[in-house]
C-alpha cells in the first residue's frame, strides 16, 4: 500500500486510541502504531499508567487483534525535560501546572507527529474526543468532540496550528457509549479497560507535586499559613503541597472551612479564606496566548472561556494587548478558584479560538 494511504495511530493501550486505529483501518487505511513510554516502568502505576508496561501490552495486543505493526517510542528524556521539570518549575513558583497541555504540545503532537514522517507518514491519528474544522482558504482549526462530556479540546489548545492539517480525531465525532460498543463488536481485548487519563503523571505513594520534588532532588520551601489581614496561622511545610481553592489536606485546623486564597512564592506564604466567597474572580490576565485561524485584531470580542477542564463554559469579554499574546478577561458572572498555571480557552460555539496560561486572576 502506498504510504500516502499510511497513518500512525497514537495508541496508549485504552479503548478509544484502539476504536480510533481499527475506525481508520475499515476507511482503508496503512494503519501502524505507535505507544510512547514516558516514564520508567518502576516508576509507574501499574494497570492504570498509560506510560507503564501494562499499557503498552494492552495496546500492542489491541493492535496484533487488527493485524497492523506497532512501535514503542521511547520519550523519557524529553518527557523529563519539557513536562515533568516544567510541572516542578511552576509549583515551586506557587502555581498550579497543567502537564497534559504541555504533553500534547510538546510530546503527542510534536516529537510522535515527526515520527510519523519517520514512518513514511505525514499524519496523525488520537484517541481524544475533538474535531478538526478547515476554513475556507484551508486552513485547519479545533474543535470540541462531539461527546460534551468527554470533549478535550480544552487540553489540546497549544497544539501548534499549523500542524492540525495533520491530525486525525477518528472517535472525535463518536460519544464515549458508542466507542465503547463498537470496541466489543470488534472484539478489542480492551474494550472495558478503565479510563487512563491524567494516569501519566500519577506516582506510587505520594502525591505528584512531592513526587516532583523528589524526582529532582529540590529543597522544600516551608512558609507561614496567613489569613487575608496577613495575621500568622501557623507554619507550613512547602507552597507546592498547595493550590488555589484547595480545602482538604491542609495541615492546619481553623475551626472552621478554609481554602487555599493565593500563594506568594517569594516569601512561601499561603493565604487562606474561610469566606464562601474569599475565592471569587471576575476576571484573569492570560499570558503566551496562542491563536487558531483567528485573529482578535488587537480588538475586545466576545466568546466563551474555560478555565478548567471539567467547568461549565461562561461568556466573557476578551481584551487584548497590543500583541495580543497576553489578554485580560473579564467574565459575565463570577467565578471561583481561577488558578494561576492553569490554561484559559477561547470557545465560538464548538469552535476554539485559541487559549493561553492563567497568570493571575483579578477582582
């Protein structure tokens, strides 16, 4: 077959890269896979990492069921490097990372999309529920999936925009029930493995922030807890253990409710509230904001943003500056916990225009 016809299916061992390779097959595709190995195997859960040998056993038996090669890729070093490093980065500056972002950027849709072409291929196939639109003069841009409970566009914003005319969502139109039936109607061997996402970057016995910590032998910031009159709670034993709007796992006993407020790195103090609404924002700045086949003109415009995965989207007012790589937005009606690291995202409808990192949030 001619490799024009050929596609490389990232494949992490779970259902929905698996429907996406056999889909792609039944369309008369040269199909080979690819799983990456982000991490050592000792270092991952085992039947839950997609990173683990378990993972990629049940990927590499996924693709000997539909009869087409597959590859393991070995990124640990990048991985290392450009994600796990970066994570530490930003919790030792009081900020709460978002790795998956960053790994889709960096690793998924970048260093595999070049293996592709290694491989006699100039395109890209995932598992992830999103689409791809194309413009009228070609140009490619992202959408939300189909599936709005499973949409996770929010997490491949930074993908470069000129390398979606590459990419391939299979299941991207499919809800999650359906992907899941047509896997036992193919007779996957994985057809009810368990969810694998944000497995990556789970640890053995410790959280992932001190895992960080560990991985790279830094030292611990200790600090004071405040209250918002700066008045001394007690002492705290490191700013990466906390997250703004977190409530459980505190170490500190108030008497009543209390969430993590703001974290100030240079003197590691953690403010907290005991305010139900000591967390509200009504808006953000966004900084390394990145555009898809849109431009805002350096104009205000009106869309829809997300400030975490798993939120509602809410309507606000986007303002850029005058490069239009960092905006200040301001939301219709509050919301709660807006955390700097975190990654904001522009929606039209089910289109994205583009998103950026949270830098802080404003009142």
């Amino acid at each position: 077959m001619s490799v024009s016809k050929r596609i490389v299916t990232a494949m992490s061992g779970g259902v929905d890269s698996s429907v996406a390779a056999a889909l792609l097959l039944e369309q008369g595709f040269d199909v080979v896979g690819v799983s990456l190995q982000l991490q050592a195997c000792h270092e991952s859960v085992e039947g839950r990492s997609c990173c683990g040998t378990d993972a990629i056993a049940q990927a590499r038996a996924a693709a000997g069921h539909l009869g087409i090669h597959h590859y393991v890729l070995d990124c640990r070093q990048i991985f290392e490097k450009t994600v796990l490093l970066r994570s530490w980065e930003e919790y030792s500056r009081g900020r709460t990372p978002n790795p998956c972002v960053i790994c889709n950027e960096r690793i998924k849709f970048g260093l595999l999309l070049d293996y592709a072409g290694s491989l006699g291929s100039g395109k890209l196939a995932t598992g992830h529920y999103a689409r791809i639109g194309v413009r009228k003069n070609g140009d490619a841009f992202l959408m939300r999936g189909a599936d709005a409970r499973k949409d996770q566009s929010y997490f491949l914003f930074s993908i470069c925009p000129d390398r979606l005319s590459a990419v391939i969502f299979p299941v991207g139109g499919l809800t999650k029930d359906t992907v899941r039936s047509m896997a036992r109607r193919m007779g996957l061997p994985n057809a009810d493995r368990q969810e694998s996402q944000d497995a990556c970057f789970a640890a053995k016995g410790t959280a992932y922030p001190e895992g960080l910590r560990r991985r790279f032998n830094e030292a611990v910031k200790p600090g004071p807890f405040l209250d918002e009159q700066g008045r001394s709670l007690g002492m705290h034993s490191g700013i990466h253990r906390f997250t703004v709007g977190q409530r459980r796992g505190l170490g500190i006993a108030l008497g009543s409710p209390a969430w993590v407020q703001s974290i100030d790195p240079r003197s590691a103090s953690v403010f907290l509230t005991t305010r139900k609404d000591g967390l509200i924002a009504r808006g953000l700045i966004a900084t390394d904001v990145r555009w898809h086949a849109f431009s805002p003109r350096f104009k205000r415009f009106r869309c829809t943003v997300q400030v975490r995965y798993n939120q509602a989207p809410v309507f606000a007012t986007v303002e850029p500056d005058g490069s239009a790589t960092t905006v200040r937005v301001r939301f219709d009606d509050p919301l709660r916990a807006v955390t700097p690291g975190q990654a904001v995202v522009f929606f039209s409808g089910d289109r994205v225009l583009g998103g950026g990192w949270i830098d802080r949030s404003e009142q």
